[in-house]
C-alpha cells in the first residue's frame, strides 16, 4: 500500500465506521499499519515482549505491526504519555511494563505534572510475568546476595545500581531490597533497562535488577551473576538462585510483566478483535520458542484477569513507592 492507498484508508475509516455494524466493523480492522509502542529501548523486557508478539500478530491481522521504541522519562513516560494520547481506533498499542501504575503516583509525589493516568488505558493481555532478579558482574567479590549485604553495610551509599529510570520496575525492586535489608544503594538511572545492562557489562555501575530474559544470555556467556530472585518462588532459568523471602527478607517481592493496553475508549468490536489475535499470538509455537529460549516463560492473561492483576499488582507497588518515599 503506497502513501496515497494509506491516506485514502485513514480518510474512509470514520465513514466505514459509521456504516457498518459491530461485527462488520471488527471484520474489517485493520486496514492499515499498526504501532505498537514500546517505551524502552531495545534489550529490555518490554521489547522482549513485544518482536516476538508484533510478528505474531502480523500473520493473524494480516498488516504489519511496527514496533515503536519511544524511551524517555522516568521508567517509560514518554511512550504511555504518547499511548495514551492516540487516536481510540486500535493503531497504536502500548506494550509496557509494570511501572505503568507506578509513574503517575510519582509524578504526584514530586508535585511534578501527571504525564498519564491509568484510567487511559484498557488492558488487551498480559503476555510475560517474571520476577525481578539481582544481578552482579561475574567478576565481582560478591558469591551471594548476604555477600553484597554485608559489603554495603560497611560501605552506604558507595555501591552502584543501574535502571530503567527513577521509580520504574527496577528501581523500586533494588529500593524495596535495600530497604529490607537495611542497606544504602547509589541509584543510576538510565533511558531503559537495555541501556542500564550495557552499564553494568562496561562496569559503568555494580548492580542491576532486570528480568530473567534480560539476562540469561549474559549469565550464560559468564559474563554476570545472579544473586537474588524477588519472586515467592524460585524459577527454573535460575533454579540454584534464592528467592530474597528465603533469605530472610520477607518485604521483598517484585515481578516485571509486560502487557499489551489500548486506550480506554477503543471500540469493543476492534478490541475483541484484539483480544481475539491475542489469544492466538500466546499459543503461536514461534512465540512460545521465542519467550522460552530468552528465559522467560509466557504467563498469559485475557483481559478480564489481566485488568483485575493490574488492579492488584498496581495496589502493592504504589504502597512500595509511597514507602520508598522521594529517592533518586
């Protein structure tokens, strides 16, 4: 379809809207390129998510779905913002992470302008659920997670961590641990967990907090260590790595799930057909060979159970930041 067949369809899809009933119009969407917004860089979880997801749904759809990675803000607010901005007519989706919820509450905590709420959005799917892990570099002193502990109790504030930005995922998962353990960290944020990965292979910072497909290819190479799992159950791309509720620390518990949203308003025909695709994307064998070899397992939800998990998940990690207070 070149530039002019693309106009034409935009022009066209509020009258064919209007002449159409429900199911017809679901039949008839898409009729042109989907954006599929990633607000990270490439490497880290949300991203992926989302390739592996985007060329699913191409094959169902039936029109490309072109992965938008649109990084800035704190922990991804530039790309929810523009999400949650577009048009309701299901051309632009938003896979994003667990800091969706979190990043409003802390614009409020700074008294800064809310980039989003919430409420913009409607919950497609959840597409991957993993619990956050602490990672070192292989080189490091530090054998184990009571290792590191000790080290920056003697040390507060000198030892390093990366993240996706101030109040995302990663940070508060290293602020809830440090908290717990009673420790002082030196916070680094960068663009995006791709972005604080690179960081902590160039020695840049000492720590980082990422998802298990994050990293199992550098602890594959040698190249990191993992030190801690904040889920309640040990996982098995890391079977031998603690959980931090076994080691004592009882507060600790963190997951980093990716999920596909639209904006709120968008038709029901358009997002059951949505829901529908997806149902198909989360059986496809490339995407369940995809999530399984980077390590991270698929953890599917429609959107009923994906909504009431973001309502509850969401309820614990505004309590996190709250108690985390205003940190850098």
């Amino acid at each position: 379809m070149d530039r002019r067949d693309l106009l034409r369809a935009a022009a066209a899809w509020p009258l064919l809207r209007a002449a159409l009933p429900d199911p017809a119009f679901a039949q008839a969407y898409p009729l042109r390129n989907i954006t599929m917004i990633v607000p990270f860089p490439a490497g880290g979880q949300a991203d992926l998510a989302a390739r592996p997801v985007a060329m699913a749904l191409e094959r169902i759809l039936g029109k490309p779905v072109v992965v938008d990675n649109r990084a800035g803000g704190g922990g991804g607010s530039v790309g929810n913002a523009a999400a949650a901005r577009a048009e309701p007519d299901g051309y632009t989706l938003l896979m994003t992470l667990s800091s969706l919820a979190v990043l409003p509450e802390a614009d409020r905590l700074f008294d800064r302008p809310v980039a989003y709420e919430v409420s913009q959005f409607m919950p497609i799917a959840r597409v991957l659920a993993d619990p956050t892990l602490l990672a070192v570099s292989a080189s490091a002193p530090w054998k184990t997670a009571q290792d590191f502990v000790e080290d920056a109790k003697k040390r507060p504030g000198q030892i390093t961590y990366g993240s996706s930005g101030p109040y995302g995922t990663l940070h508060v998962a290293m602020e809830m641990f440090a908290s717990s353990a009673g420790i002082k960290l030196l916070h680094v944020p960068f663009r995006g967990a791709g972005p604080a990965l690179t960081a902590i292979l160039s020695g840049t910072v000492q720590a980082i907090a990422a998802a298990p497909g994050t990293l199992k290819p550098q602890v594959d190479d040698g190249k990191l260590r993992v030190l801690g799992n904040c889920g309640a159950q040990r996982i098995a791309s890391f079977p031998d790595v603690p959980t931090f509720q076994e080691l004592g620390y009882k507060d600790v518990e963190m997951y980093i799930w990716a999920g596909l949203f639209a904006q709120s308003s968008l038709p029901a025909p358009i997002a059951t057909r949505l829901r529908e695709a997806m149902a198909q994307v989360m059986t496809s064998p490339d995407v369940l060979k995809a999530f399984e070899t980077s390590g991270s397992l698929v953890a599917y939800q429609d959107a009923p159970a994906f909504a009431q998990f973001v309502a509850t998940d969401s309820t614990r990690l505004i309590a996190a930041v709250k108690k985390i207070g205003k940190v850098e």
